[in-house]
C-alpha cells in the first residue's frame, strides 16, 4: 500500500516576521498540492504531529475546514504531536483544532481506537 507521510507541519494563521512571502497562501498552497496529489492517485494522508503549531488556532480553524470540505474523499490519519494537544492533556483533546476536525469527519485521530 502506497501512501503519503507528512510531519510537523505546524500550520499558522499570522505571517511570521521572518517570512518574505505570505505564509498563510504558501502554507494552503502546499497542503492543496499535496492533496490533489493524494486524491488523484488514491493515496491516503497520514500525519506523524503537529499538524498545526497552535492547538487552539480558532482562526486557522475556518480555512481548514473548508479546505477539508473541498478534499473529503481523501483518507487523513494524525497522530497527536506536542502542538497538536492543549495542556498536554487527553481531556482537553476535544477542545483543539485536530480534535475539531476529527468530529467534523476531516481527520481520524490514531492512537486512541482502532483503525477498521
């Protein structure tokens, strides 16, 4: 089975200062090549952590959702990483931008049930 592995994306919603370009268009830019790459050769995404650099990003929240919404066919597995859990903590996993979008349907969360 072929499939395509990312790590440590760590997604934004401001611009860093460092930054010449606009990370925020660069970041979807990158995520909309990878996808369509996905959804054209039926490979699944799986995700090794931190897919966003803050877990309670509420802004970033909308656009990938909508983003998530336009590649809904492609499978998306995560793995928690550190900046993907508020406070380190399983009971607040629900209340972050991955534990939203694994309630919306856009993300299956490993680690905590079986895949099948």
């Amino acid at each position: 089975m072929k499939f395509i592995l990312l790590s440590d994306v760590h997604l934004v919603y401001k611009n860093l200062v460092c930054r010449l370009d606009d990370l925020f268009i660069t970041q979807f830019q990158k995520l909309e090549f990878i996808w369509k790459y996905a959804k054209e050769n039926c490979y699944p995404i799986l995700q090794a952590g931190d897919f966003t650099d803050i877990e309670r990003s509420w802004y970033l929240l909308p656009e990938l959702i909508s983003f998530f919404e336009k590649y809904s066919g492609v499978p998306f597995y995560c793995v928690r990483g550190s900046h993907d859990n508020y406070m380190y903590s399983e009971q607040t996993n629900h209340a972050t931008i991955m534990g939203a979008l694994e309630r919306a349907g856009h993300a299956i969360v490993l680690g905590h049930k079986e895949i099948g």
